[in-house]
C-alpha cells in the first residue's frame, strides 16, 4: 500500500481531491446513460466511501498498531468497481473498491465523522458538508506530535517545523475554517502552482497528508491560511533550502 501513498502525494492538490470526492479517473471516455455513467476501459480508483453524508479516504497507513477498533457502525453494501455503469451521486454505505459486506468501526478516541476503520484500513473524512473548522473534519486538536514537509515525489521526511513553529501551527490549523474545495477551487482560479506537502503525525503514530499551496495561501484539505499561519509556513518553508 505504500506505492499508491508514494502515487497519491506527487500529484498535484486539485487531481488528488477530486480524486477523493469522485472516487475514479476513467481511462476511456465516459458516457452518461441516464443518471449513470458508464466506464470504458480501465478506471483507476481512489479507495473512499461515503457514510452518514460523509465521504472518507484511504489514509494508506501501514502500521495502525497505535489506534484501536470501536464499535461497529455499519458495512459496505455496494462497490462501485463491480459495475460498469456505477450509480452517481454516491450513497452512504457506496465504496469505490472496498468489498461488499467490508464492516465498519468507530476508532477510539475519535469522532466518527472524522475517522472510520473499513476491515483492517484506516479511512479519514475529506469531505463533510457539515463541518465548520479543520477540527469538525479531522478531530485532531490535541492530537498532533509532529509538523513536516516532506518531499511531493516520494513522501520522504524533508524538514521538520522548528518547535516553536510547530507549537503555533499545532495550535491554529484546527481552528481554521473548513471551506468545501469546489468553493476554494472556484475562487483560486484552479489552484495552479505553488504547491508544497506538509505532513502531520499524531500522537497515535498515524500521519496525515496536507497540500499547502504558497501561491494561494490556501491548504488542502481545503482551507485559507490566516496571514499569521501563512507567514509561519513560508517561513519554515525557506528553512527547507538552509543547510
């Protein structure tokens, strides 16, 4: 499962979150029939799910020692790969590659619209219409031990947040106001250029994926930075070229 992280975080912010909310990339030309559309040729998908109105994403840790099962919630009951034309718009319970009857599970210590175990994966929201901040997404305030960039070909650690950057950005990033991405995408003119990969290790020893784009000011999951977080990133940033 590491190749497809590795996949995942060398694409720019905009593929890999209409990744997350559509699911697929279609290798041939789609066409519609109806409400549906129908898949020619290869489809390589994204593994996420949609549950309560939410959608979550694979987070493709490998070792998930540090995080404990809860109670079960619910499974999957269709999976959009078995289907040539697969139904659109997703339903709570719709997977992209996960099996039917894959059982779902709270996690300790976490909200469940921030974070569902699907069979032995960890799933985290990259979509909640009804959130209001980062935390309302993610649950992670309290929660994080470590701020990184880290390379956007290879995901390998670049240069840590120096403690005094990462007490702030600790501190604020949950407090940031969640905007739906179409939104921030629509009012960035596409989010072209500027791109730079954080990465965010909690307590419990999972990692989180953050695209923060310079150009933009603008993180992903989709947020603004405030001018002070803005100013924090760059300026860690240059210490990446410091040696």
């Amino acid at each position: 499962m590491k190749s497809l992280q590795l996949w995942s975080v060398s694409l720019s912010a905009v593929i890999i979150t209409v990744l997350m909310l559509s699911g697929c990339t279609p290798g041939g030309m789609p066409e519609r029939i109806g409400s549906n559309k129908c898949y020619y040729g290869e489809v390589d998908y994204v593994s996420v799910f949609q549950w309560k109105g939410i959608v979550y994403t694979d987070n493709y840790d490998k070792d998930i020692s540090g995080i404990k099962k809860g109670e079960e919630v619910g499974d999957i009951r269709y999976r959009k790969a078995d289907h040539t034309c697969p139904r659109e718009p997703m339903q709570d319970g719709d997977a992209t590659l996960l099996e039917v009857g894959t059982k779902l599970y709270e996690v300790k210590g976490y909200k469940t619209p921030a974070r569902l175990i699907a069979g032995d994966r960890l799933f985290v929201a990259s979509d909640n219409p009804t959130a209001q901040t980062m935390n309302d997404l993610l649950d992670i305030a309290g929660k994080i031990k470590t701020v990184r960039f880290i390379s956007g070909m290879d995901s390998s650690p670049l240069k840590d947040f120096s403690p005094e950057a990462a007490e702030v950005f600790i501190r604020e990033y949950p407090k940031l106001k969640y905007v739906p991405f179409k939104q921030l995408y629509k009012e960035n003119k596409g989010l072209a250029g500027g791109d730079y990969w954080l990465e965010i290790e909690l307590i419990d020893g999972t990692r989180r994926t953050i695209i923060y784009n310079t150009k933009f000011a603008v993180f992903n999951p989709s947020a603004y930075a405030t001018p002070e977080l803005a100013k924090l990133v760059e300026a860690q940033r240059k210490l990446i070229y410091v040696k």
